[in-house]
C-alpha cells in the first residue's frame, strides 16, 4: 500500500477535478469559468453569474430572462418553514438559522431524482430563491415583526434588501449589494465548497449538501471572519491605535480577521473591487471612520507581515460595505451563503457527473492491543 505524507489542512493536495473557477494566488488573479472576476464585477449580475458557475456557460437573452423568472417566481417560502422559523430563539445567531432552515427544504422536497436534469434545475433555482427569504424572514421575526413577502418587481439583490428593510433600496446600493454577490460567489477548493461537495458524493439530497456548506461557512477562520473583522475594528477605535493594536496582538500571536489566505499570497482581487466599492458608497452615503481604520491596518499589516504574504482577503472590506448598508454584524456571514450558493451548487452538480464516494485515508497513530479495564479498577 502506498504511504502518503500527512498534509494538515490538506494544503496542496487536490480534492477534485473542477472546471469551475480558478485561483492564482501569487498574481492575485480569480476567474469563474475562466471569465476574469473584475469582468464580471463590472458587467454581469448576480443570477447571471450563478447561472455560469452552474451551467458553464453565459446564458443567452431568453435563457437568462427564464432563468431570472423563474427564481423570482419561487421566492417565497412555505408556510410551515416560516412557523418554524419562528420558533427559533430570537437570540441564534441566523447562520443556525438558515442551517436548519436550508435542511428544513428537505424535508418537503424529498424526491431524489439525481440523474434528471429537471430535478437539478428545479433545486438550483428553489434553493437560490429561498435563501435570501429565510436570511431576511429570520431577522423580521426575531425582531418580532412578520417577514416581508417578496417582491415580484424587483430584481434579486433589490428584493433581498427590500425583504431586510421593509422598504425598496437605492439603485445604488441593490447594485452594489448585486456586485459583493458576485465576488462571494465561488472559490475552488475552499472548506464550505470541500464540505458541500463531500456531502454531495453520498448522493444524499441537495438541501442536505448546501445545510452542511453552511454549517462550515459559519467558522470565524472561513466565512465568519468578516463579523469579526468589524468587531475587530471596533475594539481598536482610531488610527492612532492601530499600529499599538497590531503590535500588541503580533505579541500575543493573536490573527489578524480578513487577512491571510491560503492560497492568494498577494492582495485578494475581491478586496481590491470590495474597496472601490466603499469609496463609490462613501461618496453618496457619507465617510465612515472605520474605513480609516482598515486602510492604516492595511498599510501596518504589510509593512509587517507583507513577507509572508499576509494581506487582505475577501473579508476585510465586504463587512464595510454592509455595514454601510445598516445590514446588522450577524448577517454578514448569511449574506455570504446567499451568495456562496451559487458555487455550492456548481460543485454539486459538477460531482454528480464523475461521482465517487469521498474516503480518504488516515494515519493512525494510537495504541493497540490494548486491555479493557473493568470499571471498578478504572483511576
Ligand atoms: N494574521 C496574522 N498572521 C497570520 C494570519 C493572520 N490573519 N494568517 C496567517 N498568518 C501567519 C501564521 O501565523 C503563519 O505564520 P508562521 O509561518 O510564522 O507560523 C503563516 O501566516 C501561515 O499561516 P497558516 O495558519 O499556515 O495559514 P493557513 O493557510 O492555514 O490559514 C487562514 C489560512 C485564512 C485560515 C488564515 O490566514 C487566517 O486565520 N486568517 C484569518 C481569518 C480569515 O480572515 N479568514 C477568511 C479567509 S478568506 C475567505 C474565506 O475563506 O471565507
């Protein structure tokens, strides 16, 4: 039998073949379908670009205006989730939340007819349509209030912030909302996407595969961290304290969120557009001090850690974004997974069609031979 070398975290070690997207970590480049990620940044939207993840190709006119009727036509949620939802203590955070309400979908579409292209269709567009729903429905509920019923004239990002704030967005800000969308859609061999496509081989249900993704999104080293990035900002107030704070936590070992990347050893491109998006959103709306903040981190972090290739990732500049929008900390990492679906369900799709069972192999190193010990003479 061969004997491989352990790899923690599995680093460098391929888990699939995907002609999904494609990371160059060392040029900073990301590209969806082989399309550069500023491209589609700039010229296509949302569903747009979910449905190239998924289908390999951009739609045509009438295949995009279907694609786009038909996920805004299964927006709303069913009843019974949403009186399950409120059941749900107030308190959770909405990661929990969408987990079991993601799982919950199962439960009424329990047919699995993997080898049918309906079926695979008729899920991609249920799940990419009720994401967003259950995200905006939980945080209407906790609140206390009943949750907004979609809107069937708005667009997909401009729905989703209407259903959040009970009232119909700027153009701007569904258009940026639309764009962060796109940058958080999919990216290769990452934990959720890993998860996702594990759950995926044992050709159980898609509601079970993007339930799983979203529990291993919800991590702070994974999705969470743009929570805590803003928290992290926060705690350190000024830019005066930013160059103390570093150095205080450098000290103490302590990693600096929404910086550091297993693969880009340079600036992340999606941090790079997230950040020209704080500036368009800051010219209409108003300065916000925190952005001071994170530029001067940028600047110290590199100047400290640049040798290392330590810079910032996705998750750095997508919370000021949002919290720019009034979007409340803890729905940061929802908003991810609305967007995050989208590549989940490419790599679904992408393992049905060359499936085999994940299972790797481990290196034991316990004892054997070992006696059992009766329970009274147990220490
Ligand atoms: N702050 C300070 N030092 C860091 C950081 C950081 N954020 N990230 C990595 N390092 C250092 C680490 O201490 C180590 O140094 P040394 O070689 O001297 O021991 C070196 O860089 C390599 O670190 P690693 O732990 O081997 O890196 P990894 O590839 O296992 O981890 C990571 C990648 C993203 C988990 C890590 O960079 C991290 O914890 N970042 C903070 C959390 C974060 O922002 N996560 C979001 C990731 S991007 C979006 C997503 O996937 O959701």
């Amino acid at each position: 039998m061969m004997v491989c070398e352990f790899k923690p975290g599995l680093e460098g070690i391929p888990a699939a073949q995907s002609s999904i997207s494609n990371v160059d970590g060392q040029n900073g480049i990301l590209e969806y379908r082989g399309i550069r990620i500023e491209e589609l940044a700039e010229k296509s939207t949302f569903l747009e670009t979910a449905y190239l993840l998924i289908w390999g190709e951009l739609p045509n006119k009438e295949e995009l205006e279907a694609f786009e009727h038909e996920v805004h036509s299964h927006r709303r949620i069913k009843y019974r989730i949403r009186d399950m939802m409120k059941c749900f203590p107030e308190s959770g955070h909405p990661m929990d939340a969408l987990q079991a309400s993601a799982a919950a979908l199962g439960l009424f579409y329990s047919r699995r007819d993997l080898h049918n292209p309906i079926y695979i269709r008729d899920a991609v567009v249920r799940l990419l349509a009720n994401i967003p729903t259950m995200v905006a429905a939980f945080q209407l509920m906790r609140k206390g209030n009943d949750p907004v019923r979609p809107c069937d004239d708005l667009d997909y990002s401009a729905n989703f912030l209407y259903m959040l704030n009970e009232k119909e967005p700027d153009p701007l800000l569904a258009r940026i909302f639309d764009v962060c969308l796109i940058l958080q859609a999919e990216h290769t061999m990452n934990a959720s996407t890993f998860s996702a496509r594990v759950t995926a081989s044992t050709l159980t249900d898609p509601y079970a595969v993007v339930a799983s993704a979203v529990g291993t999104l919800g991590g702070p080293l994974h999705g969470g961290a743009n929570e805590e990035v803003i928290q992290m900002l926060e705690e350190i107030g000024s830019v005066e304290n930013v160059r103390p704070y570093i150095d205080d936590s450098l000290q103490r070992n302590v990693r600096f969120m929404g910086f550091g990347h297993r693969v880009y050893k340079v600036k992340d491109p999606r941090a790079t557009i997230l950040q020209s998006l704080v500036e368009q959103l800051f010219a209409k709306f108003g300065h916000d001090k925190y952005y001071d903040i994170a530029q001067e981190m940028e600047r110290v972090i590199e100047e400290k850690l640049g040798h290392k290739g330590i810079y910032p990732n996705v998750d750095f500049y997508s919370g000021l974004v949002y919290r720019k929008m009034g979007i409340p900390t803890d729905l940061f990492t929802p908003i991810f997974a609305i967007s995050r679906v989208a590549g989940w369900l490419a790599h679904w799709k992408e393992q049905l069609e060359e499936n085999r069972i994940f299972r790797p192999t481990q290196i034991y190193n316990g004892r054997h031979d070992h006696p059992y010990t009766p329970i009274e003479q147990r220490a």
